[in-house]
C-alpha cells in the first residue's frame, strides 16, 4: 500500500533526477561551446594570446567567450573571441578606438582553421591600418593633457610611473615634446612632495599643539581641583565662623492704602514681609511702624517705615547650614562650587575667598574632563 510518505519520497526522487539531467545537459552544453573555441586556432596560437580557455565567461547557457589582447605599433588592441549558437558560430568582435566593433563570424561546420585565421588576420590588418591615426591621437592627447591640467593633479591621477611609461610609449612625440612632458611630471612629482611636506608639518604642528593643550589642561586640571579644595576649606571655617542657628518672622498685614483699592478678591491685598523684629512689636498702638526687613533672596537688611494693618506672624527657624546651596533670608558668598551662607542679622563679612586660577588659552570650560 502507498503511503503519503512514499509519495513524497518518489517526487523529490524524480526532481533530485531532473536536477542532474538539467546539470548533465548544461555542462554538456558548455564543453560543446569550449570545444568550438579550442578549435577555432591552434593551440599554440592561443598560448601566445595568454588565453586560458578554461577560465572563460559564460554568458547564460548558449555562449562562451574570452577576451585577450593584440599590441601592434605600441598600440594595444582588445579582442574578444565568442562562441554562441550551440557551438555552431564563433565570432571575434574587437572594439578599435572609437568603440565601435569590427564583427566576424565563422561558421563552424564548414569553416576551416585557416578560414578562422584568415579571419583573425583580417582583424589585424584592420588594426594595422588603424595605427597612424590611434598614434596621432594619442600624441595630440598627451600634449593636451599636459597643457589642460595641472601637473600635480595629473600625477596624483596617474602616478610618475604610469606617466612616464605612456610618454615613453608615444613614437611621435619629438624629443623637445617627451622633454616637456617629462619635465611637467617632475613639477608635478615635486608639487605634490612639498605639499606633503608642508601638511606633514601641519600635522606635526598640530600634534605638538595637541600635547601641550593636553599638558596646559592637565596643569589646569590639578589647579582647579587644588582650588576646590581650598573653596571647601574656606566655606567649612567661615560658616563655623559665622554661622549660628537663627529665627526670623513672616509677617502679614494689610497696607494702610489698601482701603483706596477696589478688588474682587480681599486676600490679593494682603502682603508678606520677612522682619527680624518680634511680633509684638506690631501689636503697639499706632500705624506707623519702623521694621527692619530681610530680602529673601540675598539676605540684604533695610529698615523702612511701614503702615501696618497687623494680620499675623509666623516664626522662621533656620536650624542649620549648609556649603552646597544658597539658603534664603542669608547673605551668600560664592567661591568654586562652594558657598558661605551668613545670617542677616551677622554684620561681620566672610574672609577674602580662594584666589581662582586663570585658565590657560586653548582650554574650554566645557571640556569633558572639567567637572568644575
């Protein structure tokens, strides 16, 4: 009994042998196209082109071809030998020096090797005629190369070498002409060097600066971390200096020009001071009122007289201090990351702070190796 297995089994069996009969036919169909090539010339013809027959190109599964090359009056020619049509045909197409193709094709069956070489010797009397004209060209390009570009841009282009074996191959260049050319790749050559030069003198400089920047903020490095230290230093004695635990009130009163304003809301009149007097001191008879008043952000002390319609008091405890921020209702003083917070009620002023090094030129204060 057959089974879906067994089924599967003889499909892919039957396609693993379609595979290789579709291989067989392939190769078969190559060595037939090898074949009219090997016998399109003699063997030690082909030896004398550098042609290997078995490292041909194949385009598709009905043509083989191989590309060698003719040198004719210091002309190099390029040919290509092309076999196609199931080995029936082999065709030499060689382009000449405008591109276009000079086409010979050779049909197998009846052609013998001395068709083929009568054939092949056709191209080559072809090319031969063709030499004065490609010789002419080239020398009128050399010339204008040289006299359309800059020399240094044709050697870095090309390179002396390159250059000096074309001028050397060019037969109608005048002796005057191949000097010229010859003295133009050695402006060139020397064009290139001493620019070389002076970028390899750029690039020296640029190093040197390079490592003494690195040096400089090295040095800076070290100066502003000694500076740090001393900032800390200096904040720590200071604020155990001048600093004590202190109180201070917020008041809140009404203005005594308040009755003259017109207002939706009662409480947007109502306004808030920071005094170091006690509250009692607004509770005496009388409107008029001299209080000595904190600015909250730098700490500043004013007296002022102020018309007070008393609401209330609350106490402001300042219990301890701190060098890593500013504290409000203090007077501070910064030195590094550091700072001194002093009591509005201290009249005595910090010690002079470190002395900041001056950065060097060349260093930013936003390089990655600052954390200042």
């Amino acid at each position: 009994m057959t089974s879906l297995a067994d089924v599967m089994t003889m499909t892919y069996e039957r396609e693993v042998e379609n595979f290789k009969e579709q291989m067989a036919l392939a190769q078969g169909r190559l060595e037939t196209l090898r074949s009219a090539l090997r016998n399109a010339l003699p063997a030690e013809l082909w030896a004398e082109l550098g042609v290997d027959l078995n490292q041909a190109g194949q385009l598709g599964q009905d043509e083989l071809w191989v590309d060698t090359k003719v040198t004719l009056g210091g002309i190099t020619f390029a040919i290509r030998f092309r076999a196609y049509d199931s080995g029936r045909y082999v065709s030499i197409v060689a382009p000449d020096y405008q591109m276009s193709e000079i086409l010979i094709s050779v049909y197998m069956r009846t052609a013998t090797k001395q068709d083929i070489l009568v054939a092949f010797g056709s191209i080559l009397r072809e090319f031969a005629e063709k030499i004065p004209a490609v010789q002419k060209k080239q020398h009128d390009e050399m010339l204008y190369r040289f006299t359309r570009y800059d020399s240094a841009f044709l050697v870095s282009q090309h390179g002396v070498k390159q250059l000096c074996e074309d001028i050397k191959l060019i037969p109608l260049l005048t002796a005057d002409e191949r000097a010229y050319c010859r003295k133009e790749v050695a402006k060139g050559w020397w064009e290139i060097r001493k620019e070389r030069q002076a970028q390899a003198l750029k690039e020296a400089q640029r190093a040197e600066q390079a490592e003494q920047a690195k040096a400089l903020k090295a040095d800076y490095a070290m100066r502003m971390q000694a500076y740090q230290e001393a900032c800390r230093q200096w904040a720590e004695a200071e604020t155990a200096r001048l600093w004590k635990p202190w109180n201070l009130w917020a008041v809140r009163y009404v203005p005594a020009w308040a009755g003259t304003q017109d207002v939706e809301c009662p409480d947007d009149l109502i306004q808030e001071i920071f005094v170091l007097d006690s509250p009692e001191y607004f509770l005496r008879p009388g409107l008029l009122c001299r209080v000595e008043k904190v600015n909250e952000h730098n700490g500043k002390v004013t007296e002022d007289f102020t018309f007070v319609g008393f609401l209330d008091a609350r106490p402001i405890f300042h219990a301890f201090s701190t060098i890593e921020q500013a504290l409000p209702h203090h007077r501070v003083y910064h030195s590094g990351n550091y700072v001194v917070n002093v009591p509005a009620l201290e009249v005595e002023t910090p010690a002079p702070a470190p002395e900041k090094p001056e950065r060097p030129d060349g260093v930013s204060l936003f390089d990655e190796d600052f954390d200042f």
